[in-house]
C-alpha cells in the first residue's frame, strides 16, 4: 500500500515486503510496506520498453522528491488541504489506469472496509502527519524519519506476527537504527534546536505505515483482485475520508499561488498515482525484494532536494545518523538463506 513517501509505497508492498517493514510476506522505508497478493518471486513480465533499472531512479527520485514537494506545498496550504489534493490526483492516475486497463473496482462490502482501514493507516494519516509536521521540522528531517519505518515494523511484528521469528541479526538492526534515529535527533545534546511536535509526527507517520500493513497482511493478503483494482479502492476511501476532514478544520484558501498548488499536483499525480504503477512494474519484473530497495535511496535524495533546493541546514550528525538508520533497517529485512533455513 501507500508508504510515503513517502512514504507512499503502496499495496504492491504491503504485499510485496514483510510487516518487518513494510511488506507482508517478507517485509523498509517508508515506507513501501508490508499475506499478501505478490510473490517474493518476480512473475514473469512481458519486456519493458525502458530499462528497470531507469525506473528504479526515477521512481527513487519521484519519492525522494516528495518531502520537498510536502515543503513547499504547506507554505500556501493547510496541510489538510495538501494531503487531500495529493490523494485526489493521485486517485485520478489510478482511475485513468484502471480504466484503461479495463481494471474493475472490488467487490464486496467487508473487502471495502478493511481497505478503508488501510486507507487511514497508509494513506490518510501518514501523509497528514507528514505534512503537519512539515511545518515545523525540515523536509530532509521528515525523510529520514520516514526511513524508520522498517524498524517499527520489525518490532511490531514481533508482537503482532507470531510466524515473523526474530533473528539475531534482525534484532540488532533493530538496536541499531535507533541508535542512528538518536544521532540524527542530537540525543547528546538533549534534543536541543529540535521541534518535538514535528518530530513525533513523523515519527508516528512511519509508526502508521507498518500498522496498515500488519492489517492488510492479516485482513487483504491472497485476494483474487488485482493490486491495481485493490491500491486504487484504497486511494479512493483515503481521498473520501480527506474530503470529509478537511472542510471541518481548514477554510478555502483565499488564493491559489502556482508554485505550491504546482507542488500539491506533482506529490499526488507523481509521488502517489505514477509510482505506484512505476513500482508495479518494477516488482513484477524483479521481484519485491530489489523493488523494496528503494527504500534505502529515499532519505539521500530528500536530503540533498532539502539542502539544495531549500537552503536546509545540515549538521553531521543528520548524513550519519541517517546512515546508520538505513543500515539498521537493511538488517531487519534480512532473511536466512533457503539452504540455512532447512537445516535443524
């Protein structure tokens, strides 16, 4: 489902990656996400006129962007307004593939309600809270809080998922890339400089991620409708929700400047609807665990997008701490080998 950037990855790994982190049946990023419909395997595909490796850039770049995107959008918009807009384009992406595709919506009332609950922890309060919380913290912050989200997926599946076993080296990714989340947040030096409320909501945001796919893991996994039907119902319900929230705590804007309402249209039409299909094509072509890698790139380009383009500061311990939450978080996807596996 949605991993945002974000978090935003979508229900391609909620299913395609394990709860550890952000997929189902072998759980990253932000998120991403994690049962489900996609096989750890790639399914055989028929050949891409451009080259998978291409779109893993661009898709790298489309989500590293997106915090940026966030940034810029909050400077005209409530961030009600803004996460509302991102799931209206990228809803209408959706549609214009479903149709295209002749994809047909699902059917069932119970299946619609567990992908509105999965709306709300993937798609409507993630991509909230990222943008409140953008109004406080710095865009490169929100990456890399977003990076956390395989290690709060690996400690709830802990307790959520008895088949998910720990390991030794699971575990210490999971030590480890708190460690780098307290490097980043300057623990050291007692937090100071940092914007508590900001931080925590991003933090809760990346928390969110991994809850929506330990549900879809244990209500959605081994549906017979496709990932398109199910990721562009679920987009849908988050964008109704959205639509009923925001007119009760935002008022209409008294202008629309271009840049931001440019930024809003561009985080939803390509950060939410074009990814997902971009990342569809690259799991099914490679399978989820190279598709789920591009969790690792995010937070690097939303630094450098943050320092570049926005004049963020950076202190050394950001690059590093993020460095060391990624290599955690590298950690807690591991897997035994098949042939280690069989053994007693």
């Amino acid at each position: 489902m949605f991993y945002d950037v974000p978090g935003a990855m979508v229900f391609v790994m909620s299913t395609a990656t394990a709860p550890s982190d952000q997929s189902p049946p072998t759980p990253p990023a932000s998120h991403a996400s994690p049962g489900s419909p996609i096989a750890d395997a790639p399914t055989p595909a028929r050949r891409r006129a451009v080259d998978w490796r291409v779109r893993f850039a661009l898709l790298s770049l489309v989500w590293g962007f997106s915090f940026l995107l966030i940034k810029v959008g909050t400077t005209a918009y409530a961030p009600f307004q803004v996460t509302f807009g991102r799931l209206l384009f990228g809803t209408a992406v959706l549609a214009v593939a479903m149709t295209v595709k002749r994809v047909k919506p699902p059917r069932g009332a119970r299946t619609w309600g567990h992908l509105a609950v999965a709306a709300f922890f993937l798609n409507a309060l993630p991509f909230s809270l990222f943008a409140y919380a953008e109004l406080t913290i710095p865009s490169t912050l929100a990456g890399i809080c977003n990076a956390t989200s395989p290690l709060w997926g690996m400690a709830l599946s802990l307790v959520a998922l008895s088949e998910d076993r720990p390991t030794r080296r699971r575990v210490a990714g999971l030590g480890i890339g708190f460690i780098g989340v307290l490097t980043v947040l300057g623990a050291w030096q007692g937090f100071s400089g940092l914007d508590v409320t900001g931080t925590a909501m991003a933090l809760l945001a990346s928390l969110s991620y991994p809850i929506g796919w330990i549900y879809v893991r244990r209500t959605l996994a081994g549906r017979d409708e496709s990932h398109l039907s199910l990721t562009g119902a679920q987009l849908f319900l988050a964008m109704l929700q959205l639509a009923v929230v925001t007119p009760l705590f935002t008022t209409w804007p008294a202008a629309f400047p271009v840049v931001p309402l440019l930024a809003v249209v561009a985080l939803g039409a390509l950060g939410t609807g074009l990814a997902v299909l971009i990342q569809y094509g690259i799991v099914a072509e490679v399978g989820p665990t190279t598709g789920q890698m591009v969790t690792y790139f995010i937070p690097v380009i939303a630094t450098a997008a943050g320092v570049t383009l926005l004049d963020e500061a950076l202190t050394w311990n950001t690059p590093a701490g993020a460095l060391i939450v990624l290599a955690g978080a590298a950690l807690t996807q591991s897997r035994p080998r098949a042939g280690a596996a069989r053994q007693p």
